[in-house]
C-alpha cells in the first residue's frame, strides 16, 4: 500500500494504491492520527485501490469520526467498482460520503 498524504489548510488529501488490507491498513491509520489537529477535512482518493477488507474499513469508519469530532467532514474519492461494491453491500455507501 502507498499513501500520499497532501495537507493544504484544514484539509488533507490521502492517495492511496494497492490493497487495504489487515496487513496495510495500520499504516494508513498512522497516517491519520499524524494529521495535525487543525485538520477537519480528509479527502480519501481510491482510485487506485482495488481492493478493500473489513480492517481497511474500520480505519476509514474511525478517519470518518474523526473528521466529525474535529467539525468537518471526510469524502471518498473515486472507488473502482469492486471497492464501490463492498461501501454498498456493508451498507457504509450510506454513511460515507462518496465522490464517484
């Protein structure tokens, strides 16, 4: 998993590629919880992530509280199909904010 972390502000871009897995999903975790306190906003580019399991969802349900506890708001960006799929059938498609 790469991570490409882009701050500008109150906002954070994290590009991420490859798959978010149990193995990889802690070091997107360490990515967010290094975000500066005076980041609210975290966008979160999935265009190059083909796939995502349970653990890589948790870390994207805590980036979600976090970004509310702090008074903004996170967005997923641009989901290929199969990771679209799983937001759908866990039913976090309807909680998560995304940018097709």
């Amino acid at each position: 998993m790469e991570i490409k972390v882009d701050v500008d502000g109150c906002k954070a871009t994290l590009e991420l590629a490859g798959k978010l897995t149990v193995q990889t999903s802690p070091a997107l975790s360490e990515k967010i919880d290094e975000l500066q306190d005076g980041v609210c906003d975290l966008d979160i580019d999935l265009t190059a992530v083909d796939y995502i399991a349970s653990a890589g969802l948790r870390v994207l349900v805590a980036a979600d509280k976090l970004a509310v506890r702090r008074g903004g708001r996170m967005r997923l960006l641009h989901p290929v199909d199969e990771v679209a799929e799983v937001f759908e059938m866990t039913g976090l498609s309807e909680v998560f904010e995304i940018e097709r």
